[in-house]
C-alpha cells in the first residue's frame, strides 16, 4: 500500500472511531434528558442527583428524596382531580441545573410551574411556610395562592398552623426563565426538630398534609386564571 493510500485508511478508521463517539454521546444524552411531556401543571422537585439540598442527620433526611416524595404525593392528587402533570425528575439520582428545569417546563405548554423545596437552617427550633416569585406580573399571584393554602399546614409542634413569612422576590433562573407563572414553594423546615420527627415518622402523614396543601393552591389558581 502507498504512503498515500494507508493516510486515507487512517482518516477512514478516524472517521468511524468520531462518528462512533459522537453516536455514544447522542445516545447517553438522550437517556437522560426527561421523557417529552404536556401537561397543565409542572412539578419540580427540588436538588436531586448529586445536590442533595438541605439535611436534618438526626432523622436521616435530605431534601432532595423529601422534595420528590412530595411531588409524587401531589402529582397523584392533582391527576385524581383532573389535571395533567409533568415532572423535571421523578429519581433521586438525576441531578438538575436550573436551565434544565425551565427549559423542560417551557417544552410541556403548562400554565404553571411550581418548584416544591423544603427550608433549612442551622437553628433546629426554626420553621415556617413561604413561597417565592421571580417576576411579580408574571408570578405574584400564583405565589399567594401557594402560600395561602401552606399557611394552613398544622404546625409541626403544637398547635394552631405553621408560621409564615410573606412571599418574596428571588432571582432564580427557574423563575426567571420559565414563560408560565412560577413559584418555588419553601414548604417547611426540614432542618426543623419536630418536622424532622413527623417526616421520618414512617407514615407519610406530614408529607401527605404538604402535599394538599400544594394542591390546593394550586387548583385555587387554576381555576381563578
Ligand atoms: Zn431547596
């Protein structure tokens, strides 16, 4: 074989090895990207994968499994009522940056997107209810209906409901870049003593008492937009 003829097998043999990457890279991307959804609601659950958001060590709890356990929760009972929903991610092994939670959102058509987080603090006896919104015309109201309904949450110790602080401003690319009203609903303390006992208590009560609350805000917007 000329010097000539072996350089053209190479590029041939170059050729296929790129292709081949390129293939590979194709496919690993496309396993991991979410499954193409529409729907009228677009839950998203918090952290996930390698971020694993807030912890409470004493009870064993990070934010990320108790994020997307609750928007399992409020998933089924949005769909028991009707609406279709979609999430940024349904395992704890997915990790999210912020452009793929708003650029998922933006491919579903919904008409809102609720991002569901839990708070966390260094201060175990601190614990409250809020929500936060990126642009006020495009996200206030559907933040105020959010925290109307979680305001009604029981307090984890004691009695009468959870604390509260007002809604407010918060310059997240979640918020910001998604084209439907948007909210990231801080729900409860999960670095909180009491939240910590009742969300490892086993029975998925607390989780469940959030997630009717999500969805009722949600509904009340809905039905009033
Ligand atoms: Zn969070």
């Amino acid at each position: 074989m000329t010097h000539a003829g072996l350089s053209k097998v190479w590029a041939m043999v170059l050729a296929a090895v790129l292709a081949a990457m390129l293939l590979s890279a194709t496919i690993t991307t496309g396993a991991r990207a979410q499954e193409p959804c529409t729907g009228q609601v677009v839950l998203d659950p918090g952290h996930g994968g390698t971020d694993s958001g807030a912890v409470n060590t004493k009870y064993g709890l990070t934010e990320k499994e108790q994020n997307l356990d609750v928007a399992k929760r409020v998933k089924t009972l949005l769909e028991g009522d009707g609406y279709s929903v979609c999430m940024t991610r349904t395992d704890n092994d997915t990790t999210l940056s912020n452009n793929d939670r708003y650029t998922y959102a933006n491919s579903t058509g919904a008409r809102v997107l609720v991002s569901i987080h839990m708070n966390g603090s260094t201060n175990t006896s601190t614990d409250y209810t809020t929500t936060l919104f990126g642009k006020w015309r495009k996200d206030k109201e559907l933040a105020t209906a959010v925290f109307n309904s979680l305001s009604t949450l029981p307090a984890a110790g004691g009695t009468g409901t959870i604390a509260t602080r007002t809604p407010y401003s918060f310059a997240s690319g979640v918020l910001l870049k998604s084209e439907m009203p948007a909210t990231i609903a801080e729900t409860v303390f999960i670095t909180n003593d009491r939240e910590g006992q009742l969300l490892s208590d086993g029975t998925g009560t607390r989780q469940q008492q959030i997630a009717q609350a999500l969805r009722a805000g949600i509904e009340d917007y809905l039905k009033t937009h």
